[in-house]
C-alpha cells in the first residue's frame, strides 16, 4: 500500500536529486577552476621572481619605480643622441650643398 498516493514527495525527492547533481559539478567545475588558477599563480609568480632576478641582474633594481626612473632616462639619452645625430647629418648636408653649389659656380 502506498502512503503516497498523489506522489508529491517522489518530485520532491526527484527535484532536491537534480539540483544535488547540478551542484555537483558546479563544485567540481570550480574545484577544477580552483587547481588551473593555483598553477597559474604559480607559473606566474615564477616568472615574476625571474624576471626581478634578471632586472636586479642587468640594471642593479627590481624596484618598478626605479626601473621607470631608469627606463626614463634612457629614453632621455637617447633623445639627446639622436638630436645630436640629427644635427650631425644637417651639417653634412648643408657642407655636401656648399660643395656642389662651389661646382655648379665653376661650371
């Protein structure tokens, strides 16, 4: 005989059942999530320790600060020497022009 005619509990039951396996593998999906972010910050954190060692190595700092103060005035240098440049190839130029206007009057 059975207590449950109308079967309302056996939904109920079925109901609680899938949404128990729904969170299922959402645990397990985020589990996994989990595992692959944890590498990742591994992964990552390596490369960072490696990348200060190399910093520390090549400029003498790791300090981004520093490194910016650094890469700054580089660019700066660099802009000095090419201004310099630049005024190198101008005089080159205008003394190339002198000659071939000195030919040209000779001509």
């Amino acid at each position: 005989m059975n207590s449950n005619p109308n079967k309302t509990g056996t939904t109920r039951d079925a109901q609680l059942e899938q949404e128990l396996g729904a969170l299922r593998r959402q645990y397990e999906q985020l589990r996994e999530k989990q595992v692959r972010t944890e590498q990742d910050m591994a992964n990552l954190t390596s490369q960072l320790e490696g990348l200060k060692a190399q910093a520390q190595a090549e400029y003498g700092t790791s300090d981004p600060d520093e490194l910016h103060k650094l890469l700054q005035s580089k660019r700066e240098e660099n802009e000095q020497v090419v201004a310099k440049y630049r005024e190198h190839v101008q005089d080159i130029q205008a003394a190339l022009a002198a000659v071939e206007n000195r030919v040209e009057g000779e001509g």
